[in-house]
C-alpha cells in the first residue's frame, strides 16, 4: 500500500461542528463547495506532513496565502456581519466557492519576500501565521482590526469599508502593533502604508520599532500616500512591534496605518 508523506484534507463544517463538505489527497488538492455559506460555518485545514509551510487560497476573491503552520491544523471562520466588512462585497458569498491548498515549494518559502503578508489573517489566537495583534482597536470595529495591516491591501487614500481598512491607535498614546512570524526569520526592510485620507486624515511623524532581538529604530515618517522604506542591517527576529507613534502637528485628529510590510528571508533548518 503506497503511503501519502503529504496528506492533506480539507473541511468546512457548520456550527456544531460537523462536516458539510470535504475533500483529501496529497501534495495538492481543491474543495469545490456549492452552497451558501451560513453564520458559524468554518474551512479547517488538516496536514499530515511535517512540512510547516502551506499555500491556501481560502475564497476565490481572495489572493493566496503562504502560511507557516507550526502544528497539523488550523481553521478559518467564515465572517459575517461587521467581521465581513473588511472584505469585498463578492468575497466569501454566492452559491460557488473554491478552496485550495497546497504544499509550498522550497523556492517559495525560501525566496525573498514580504514574510509579513496573510489574507486570511483574523482576530484571537491563531495556529498560523503571519499573525498580528494589537493592545487597541479603535472602537473595537472589524474594519479598524489589526489584521487589516497585513492583508495585502495597500489602498490608503480613504478609511472605513473595503478597500479601506486600516488599524488606528485609538488615541491612546500606549497603543502597540506586533507582527508575529511564528518563527526565527532574517528581515532587512520594512515597508509603512500609512493611511493618506487627507484632509480627514493627520499622520504619525515619528515612531518606534522594536525588533524581538532586543534592538529597536525610531523613524521619522512623513505626509505622504506613498510606501515608506526602511532600510536596516540584517536582523533574526521572532516578532516586530510599532509603538510610540507621535502625531504630526495639525488640525486633523487621526492618523492609521493601513498595511506593513516585512521583507527578508525564511531561515533554512540544518
């Protein structure tokens, strides 16, 4: 009997947590599922492998994600209602929805890339990642969440709905970000979107970087609708965190960040 090293499964169950609908194989496989979607359903996501580095699409309005998953599973829930409005109005609705995952290949984990994007990023705890997570969320609103930063959506010249999402810090002047990579990475660049919804929109003229090393930069940001780049020398860490965000001295009350971006390297295991 042939072994499967890259078992895979995937599953969408209903809210009492029975399976609907599902589909297994190796290496790659794809979940075509043609109904509705209804409140409390979730796509869970099972791997035999001790590969740690998966490729899903979770919706096919969505691009892909290459998710580093330190365990054998993971689940999605489907969001409705306020939790949806990050999202298109056509993402995650309709009666046809196409799942896939897949095993990444070493020349994708390995490639330099932004190692801090994860469409399917959501709020509470996670077995995946990227993974963000935040100590404020302003007014506790889905299309201000955390999460929003590292979707792969860099439209930053408006606020609220989608394309529009962003993070804020409430006003508070203790608010931090972390962008958790689940793992040791080598990264020497950071790239800000910071939102440019002017004139309702101010922006952050200085803040904080604090690597998981121990090592932190202050940058001087600027009003602007452009990425901003930081350039630094090659640092391992597990996590970056922004804090310490000084806003610029104008009329306007808020200033958000609508997507970071990390770029370096995957660490190869000897």
């Amino acid at each position: 009997m042939k072994i499967l090293k890259n078992m895979l499964k995937i599953e969408i169950k209903d809210e009492s947590n029975s399976t609907i609908s599902e589909i297994s194989g190796e290496d790659e496989i794809s979940l075509i599922y043609t109904k509705k979607y209804k409140d409390g359903d979730k796509i869970c996501f099972t791997k035999s492998s001790v590969n740690k580095y998966i490729i899903i699409n979770i919706d096919n309005e969505l691009s892909e994600s290459l998710i580093y998953v330190p365990g054998n599973t993971l689940e999605f829930s489907i969001p409705f209602g306020e939790d949806s409005i990050p999202y298109s109005l056509s993402t995650f609705k309709d009666n046809t929805h196409t799942i896939s995952m897949r095993i990444a290949s070493n020349e994708e984990v390995y490639s330099y890339r932004n190692l801090a994007v994860n469409v399917m990023d959501q709020r509470g705890d996670t077995t995946y990642y990227p993974h963000v997570t935040a100590n404020v969320e302003t007014r506790n609103e889905a299309v201000f969440a955390a999460r929003n930063t590292i979707d792969g959506q860099t439209n930053n010249q408006g606020h609220g709905v989608w394309p529009f999402e962003s993070w804020g810090t409430g006003q508070r002047d203790d608010a931090e970000l972390i962008v958790d990579f689940g793992r040791k990475v080598e990264v020497d660049k950071i790239a800000l979107y910071l939102r440019a919804d002017f004139p309702h929109d101010t922006y952050w003229s200085n803040l904080t970087i604090v690597f998981s090393d121990g090592t932190q930069m202050d940058v001087d940001t600027i009003k602007t609708t452009e990425a901003q780049y930081i350039k630094f020398n090659k640092k391992r860490v597990n996590w970056v965190k922004l804090l310490n965000f000084k806003m610029a001295d104008e009329p306007a009350e808020f200033a958000a960040l609508t997507e970071i971006q990390v770029y370096g390297t995957d660490i190869k295991e000897i």
